[in-house]
C-alpha cells in the first residue's frame, strides 16, 4: 500500500480533542496569505491564532460540526446553513475577546466574505486544516470526500472561501466549481476564491 492509499479514519470531533485541533490549525493557517493580513508580525500572529482557533472551536462544536482524521493531523470545520445559521451575536463577542486589537480586521475578512456568500440553503466549509508536517499526503481530499459522499446523499450543496491557489486547485478537484474571478481583501488584499459544490447522484 502506498502511502496516498493509505486508509484514513475520519470521525467527528469531541470537546476532548479541542487542545490538538487547536494547535494543528494554528500551525496550519499561521502562513496563508489571509493569515499575513491580518495579523501582519508573524509572532502575534501565532498568539491571536492561539485564542482565536481556540474559541472557534469551542464555537463550532456547539454550532457546528468538525470532522477529523484519527491522528488529529487534519479536521474540517463545518457549518449547517441548510437549517440553522450560526449564533452571530456570540461568535461577534469571541471574535471580539480572542482578536482583541486585531477584531477590527478579523471583523472586516469576514464581512468581506459575507458579502460573497451565498443564501441558499448549504454546508459552509469554513477551514480545512492540515497540520504543515502531514500536508500533501491525502489528509485534506479524505476529509472532503468523506464529506461529499454524506452531503450528495442528502443532496445538499457545499460552499467555501479558497484563500490560496494551492486550495483552490484541491478543491476543484473535488467537484467545487471555480468561480470567474478571484474577489480582493480589502486594502489590497490577496485573492480569495468564492466555491460552490453541486451535489451529484
């Protein structure tokens, strides 16, 4: 068996593996262009990404749902706007806290990204992390084919922000339709990619 056909485990996540989730995001995300601008000096960086990844972990268990691989070196972060959108108020208050003076500009990423979501009913794939030392081994497409198979069973749609190239190339892969154009962060920000995911029988 090679090692891209290497069997992944992959279940949801328990309040018990918030620390490691935590940490393999952190680590994951500190590089992506998004990451540089928001928080611009690399060290901060990792401190508000410490308390940010842990309280949205903390929030998605609770209002969403995260599914990861059995070596807790990959997890997919979703939520169900099919049903139930997001408590807002509370994840404005965690932002807040955890960002503290950087809120302002984790506050402008995402209205910028939810002037691009869409309003139909769909799952929401906000992260999908692969810690850096097991990137590029098949954890991240496991993780969204497992996915794919629950949710075109259900024959629901997907949706998710590519925030790199790379990403953008994985999730097309995956049956994400590319979008014409890249939409900017503000302040010349780098490009992100709006994805959409039509279920298939």
């Amino acid at each position: 068996m090679t090692h891209h056909e290497q069997v992944v485990t992959i279940r949801l996540a328990t309040a018990a593996d918030t620390d490691r989730i935590t940490s393999m995001l952190v680590e994951a995300f500190l590089d992506t262009p998004d990451g540089r601008w928001l928080v611009p000096d690399r060290d901060e960086r990792h401190q508000v990404y410490q308390r940010f990844c842990t309280a949205l972990v903390g929030y998605t268990l609770a209002h969403g749902y995260i599914e990861v691989t059995d070596n807790l070196d990959a997890a997919a972060v979703w939520f169900d706007h099919a049903y139930t959108p997001p408590d807002l108020a509370e994840y404005d208050r965690l932002r807040t806290t955890a960002c503290g003076e950087h809120a302002a500009r984790f506050r402008l990423l995402d209205d910028t990204f939810a002037q691009h979501h869409p309003q139909q009913p769909h799952h929401y794939l906000a992260w999908l992390g692969v810690h850096p030392d097991s990137q590029c081994t098949g954890l991240g497409s496991a993780l969204l084919s497992h996915r794919s198979q629950q949710l075109d069973a259900a024959g629901l749609p997907a949706y998710l922000v590519a925030t790199s190239s790379g990403a953008r190339d994985l999730y097309a892969r995956h049956g994400y339709a590319l979008p014409q154009a890249p939409f900017f962060l503000p302040e010349s920000g780098p490009p992100m990619w709006s994805m959409w995911r039509q279920p298939t029988r």
